[in-house]
C-alpha cells in the first residue's frame, strides 16, 4: 500500500516536471502571451458594451422621468353648464 502511494506522487512529480519543461518552450509561452492578451481584450470589450448598455437605460429612464415633470398641468377648473353645449 506504501508502495502504491509511492509511485502516485512520483508520477505527479514527472508530470509537474514536464509541464514546467513544455512551459519553457517558445510556441507555448506565446500562446500563452496571445491567450492573455485576446481574455483582456475580450473583457474591455464587454466592459465597454455594458457601460454602453448601462447608459443608454439610464438615459432612457432620465428622459421618462424628465417628460413626466415637464407635462402641463391640466387645468381642472369646472366648467358651466352654458359652455358645455347641448346634451
């Protein structure tokens, strides 16, 4: 059983080993660098989209709410029965 345990950690040793070496590699470190490069561009992209969309609600609840002070006020005096013509 001791052995088993043994030869488990061993195979994990050779493979952290031989990751770190294929990480040495040029073609590797740079579809590294270009995967780095395409998540950072891809997240400003989708900051920029939200901002975007954020605004434009914002903007959208800015110009309902700004019509809705605006509105003349109805005037709600009565009005006689002279001017309402004929029934």
């Amino acid at each position: 059983m001791h052995a088993e345990a043994k030869d488990s950690r061993r195979k994990w040793k050779w493979g952290l080993l031989a990751l770190i070496l294929i990480s040495q590699f040029y073609v590797i470190q740079e579809m590294l660098a270009v995967f780095v490069l395409f998540t950072l561009c891809f997240v400003m992209l989708a900051l920029v989209v939200m901002s975007l969309y954020m605004f434009q609600n914002c903007w959208e609840l800015v110009v309902a709410r700004l019509t809705d002070i605006w509105q003349p006020v109805m005037n709600m005096a009565s009005v006689s029965r002279e001017n309402q013509g004929p029934t």
